[in-house]
C-alpha cells in the first residue's frame, strides 16, 4: 500500500514512511509539495528540491542495477558513489542498449498476465528534471526578486511542482524493472538480438514473442 503524500504534518514528513530508496525519497518530495500548498512556507520548496533530487538520483541508480546486473561491477559500483551525478553516463556505458531493452521488456510485460506494472524511465528526461531542480535550489538575486516577491514564489513553486508530483505519481504506480539479458531463453534471446539491432520493430517483435511466450 502506497501512502498518500497529503496533508501530512511536518513530524509525518519527516518521521514517517522513510525509506532512503527512490520511492521513500520522492513521497517526501510531493509531501513537501502539498505542505507549501497548504501553509505557503516558501521553505519546503528547498526541502522538495533536496528530496527529489535525491528521488532521481537514487532512482537511476536502480535502473542501472536492474539492467546492467550481473555486468556492474565493484568498480562501476564506486564510480557511482564518487558521481552520482554521472549515473545517466555510466548506464549509457555499461548497457549501450538500455533504451531497445526498456522497449523489449515493455512488450514482454504485455504479453504477460499478471505481471506487475513496470514504469518505462527516460533517463535524458530524469536528468533533465534533476537539472531543473538544481537551478531551482541554487538561485541568486536579491530577496526583493525572489523570496520575497509572490510572482517568483508562485513561478518557482510551479516549476518545481511539474516535476515532483508527475515523478512521485508515476514512482508510486509501477516498479522498476527490467528483463534481464543474461536470463533470457535462447529464442527469446534470438528475438532481441533482431529488436535490438533494429533488424525488426516493436509488432513484429511483438507476434514472434507471442508465438514463443516467454
């Protein structure tokens, strides 16, 4: 059961459900969220921006478990630690295909019932979220400008709105997953290696998988 991010207390934003994962990070984030909504303290929008940053971070990390396991190794590990920052590059490195394999397990998901919902990331729009949201905590100019003047409350607020609320409702719907390559059966393995170098598309990709169901 996910918990609902409002009209939490600031001892329930803090204390409750904390998980130091993706999905703890980001109901803290949306929580913060309904708590500047609600109160109008400009504050919790720095403490969205710190946890939703946290969110992104923690959930590329994920993805790059998920997809590159079993080929992450201690050394990719520690480059993780060292560049968090860095994470969207080290997935590119690691699985040069991860965008054809989300799209590959895509369609196995579909043709198999009873399988959870798996949220299919854009990893170039998750960094670009994490991007708005550093600008976002890092501003500069004169109180007068910007914490004090209602219309840059009310434009940053927004900004950071568009991107925590969307990240927590599509974190708290789905799960992070993957197939993994390694796992796959030789005439599924055979179906992807066709997807994979563009010799089929996503329906013809589609039939064949139905006719070996994996």
């Amino acid at each position: 059961m996910v918990p609902s991010y409002k009209n939490r207390t600031l001892d329930e934003i803090v204390s409750a459900h904390i998980f130091h994962d993706a999905l703890g990070f980001g109901l803290r984030a949306a929580s913060w969220i309904d708590y500047l909504e609600r109160t109008g303290d400009f504050a919790a929008a720095q403490y969205a921006c710190i946890d939703a940053r946290l969110c992104i971070e923690h959930l590329v990390f994920e993805l790059l478990v998920i997809t590159a396991n079993p080929r992450l190794t201690e050394n990719d590990y520690q480059r993780c630690l060292k560049s968090p920052r860095q994470l969207d590059k080290l997935i590119k490195q690691i699985v040069p295909d991860y965008e054809r394999l989300v799209a590959f397990s895509e369609i196995i998901q579909q043709l198999t019932p009873g399988v959870p919902r798996i949220n299919k990331w854009d990893i170039k729009g998750l960094m670009k979220d994490w991007g708005v949201l550093s600008s976002t905590l890092h501003w500069s100019g004169a109180p007068a400008d910007t914490t004090e003047n209602e219309a840059w409350q009310a434009s940053t607020t927004e900004s950071i709105r568009m991107v925590v609320i969307p990240l927590w409702k599509k974190l708290s719907s789905g799960r992070s997953g993957c197939i993994q390559i390694d796992s796959m059966e030789p005439r599924v393995r055979e179906v992807w290696e066709q997807f994979r170098t563009n010799a089929i598309d996503a329906d013809s990709a589609r039939i064949r998988l139905e006719l070996v169901r994996p």
